[in-house]
C-alpha cells in the first residue's frame, strides 16, 4: 500500500487532463489504496510531501497557480496553515487569493487570527459550508445560467464509481433518535453509513435498494430492543433476514453481523433471529460512551482494510 503513497500525483499538467479532476490527497478508503485514518495516518502523509522523490509536483504546481476554495475540510490549526503554504510557491503574505468555509476553522480564534495577520489574501467565510455551497450555487445560475454537469474524472481512471457504504445500521423506527447517535459518531470516525432516512430518495425502490446495500457493505449492525419485539409487520425485518444470508457467505474470521442492544432486551428472547442470538451482543445503553462504540468499529474496519490490501 505504501507503494501507493509514493505514486500519487496528477500523471500531467490539468490543461491535458479531461473533464474535472478529483485528487484525494489524503488518500481514497478502498482496498488497494494507502488513505488516512488516524493522525498518525495524516501525519506520515505530510512527511511524505516534504520529500523530492515523494512529493506530487505536478498536483502542487498546479495548485500554486490556482486560487483554493476549502469547503468542510475540519483541518485543525497547523494542518491548514501547513496545507495553504505547502500548494503555494511562495510565503503566505504575498500568496493569491484563497476561500476558507469551514465551521472547525471559524470557532479557531488563534487560526483566524494568524490568517487575518499573515495570509491577508486568505478569506474565511462566517457561512457553514452548506450556506456557502447554496450562495456559490445561487450566485453561479445569476451569472452563468444553467449549464450541463460535468463528469468528474479521476487521474488513475477514466471513470469512477461511488464506495459501498461499510456500516449498515437497522432499526426500529421508534429507535431512530439512537440511530441517529450511531450514525454520526460513525461518520466522525470517517466510516461510511447506509443509514435509511438520508440515503434512500423519492421513486427508489426501498427493498430492492436495501437489499443491494446490505449484500454490498461490510458490516450489518442490527439495533435491539424492545421495539423490535413487536409482533406486526416490520419493515426491519426484511433486513434482517438479508442479512442473515449474506452472514452464510460470509468468511469465517469476519463477523457480518454485530448486533447492538440500546436497552435491557435479554439475547435469548425469541423474537430475535436465531442467528442474531448466537452472536456476541454489544451493549449500548442510554448513557453509554457512542462515541467509543464508533471507534472501535472504526479500528475493526481499518484491519479488515489491511487484510483485504495484503490478500490483493
């Protein structure tokens, strides 16, 4: 994976490169791909950009001609003030004009301080970075009008597609405030979530979608409890039996399913799948640390990443 680290760069100059270009500078998740998880990750990525032989020169030519707009990085203090001088080829005091919409960098007293005194071309927008993307939208059709959408290429593809999410998260409606905790703790944590209410849209077709996404993602994570014990008709439980047979292919060393219990629901009540009582349970009863449930999937996922890029 290192490998991958040492080759990253635009393979040319953006005038003879097609479309748009999307660079992952902080590498892509997937399996045959060096990215950064931890900051000890980001860390060995910025050591990697001060070494000649390791630096992508043709990204940072590029970018040092270019005016930047940084839109929900959440860069702490001294990687954006590393990151602005790094793609610039000259001291941030007579560097161009770049934008900065991120909430991170706004509550960051002494990193508005630095960039109002020593990057005076640095403009750091009061917006969270949604009302900053629907302004800049707004303001694009006043000027231009509407145009075609352009395809996003890669510069080690010509086409891409979108990852499968690596967390499918299961519940019962009546759960969904928990649900919710779990779901963006996980996202904090750089996971991806299949998480119903936000990625299912107007006209899909919800079982066929669901289905495609379980046997797609990395780990299914049923939420128990007792409204999950109710005897009518469940859409949950659709899921949960997907589920179940794609645990049958599933290798032996890898759990599919981890199932959660966000209350004092017993593992052996019989409204719970026989399979799902067999499994080792975790418990994330109200006042329980989420955050920590999150972390530990997260550190489970990047093994299974690990083991995945060595068996490739």
């Amino acid at each position: 994976p290192q490998a991958d680290l040492d080759r990253a760069d635009l393979p040319r100059s953006l005038e003879h490169l097609p479309g748009s270009v999307l660079f992952h500078i902080f590498g892509k998740i997937s399996a045959s791909s060096y990215y950064a998880v931890t900051e000890e990750d980001t860390l060995e990525f910025l050591h990697a950009l001060q070494s000649e032989s390791r630096l992508p020169r043709n990204l940072f030519d590029e970018l040092s001609k270019k005016k930047l707009l940084l839109l929900g990085c959440s860069f702490g203090d001294w990687l954006v003030r590393f990151f602005l001088r790094t793609t610039k080829d000259k001291r941030l005091l007579r560097s161009g004009t770049n934008y900065l919409a991120d909430e991170r960098v706004m509550g960051d007293k002494n990193l508005v301080l630095f960039l109002s005194q020593f990057s005076p071309g640095t403009k750091v927008c009061a917006w969270d970075v949604h009302a900053f993307i629907d302004e800049l939208h707004r303001r694009w059709i006043e000027n231009y009008g509407a145009r075609e959408r352009t395809v996003v290429t890669t510069p080690t593809a010509a086409a891409t597609y979108e990852e499968p999410a690596a967390v499918f998260l299961s519940y019962a409606s009546e759960d969904r405030a928990t649900a919710v905790k779990i779901n963006e703790a996980l996202r904090a944590e750089g996971i991806e979530v299949f998480f119903d209410k936000e990625d299912l849209e107007s006209g899909d077709d919800w079982e066929t979608t669901i289905t495609s996404t379980i046997r797609k993602c990395w780990l299914f994570v049923p939420l128990i409890s007792r409204h999950t014990l109710t005897a009518g008709r469940r859409f949950f439980r659709i899921e949960w039996r997907v589920a179940e047979r794609e645990a049958l292919m599933a290798s032996p060393t890898q759990s599919f399913i981890v199932p959660v219990v966000i209350d004092d629901t017993p593992p052996t009540v019989e409204a719970v799948p026989e399979k799902f009582r067999k499994l080792h349970w975790r418990e994330l009863r109200e006042g329980d640390a989420i955050d920590q449930f999150a972390q530990w999937i997260k550190q489970r996922y990047r093994e299974y990443q690990k083991q995945k890029a060595v068996a490739a």
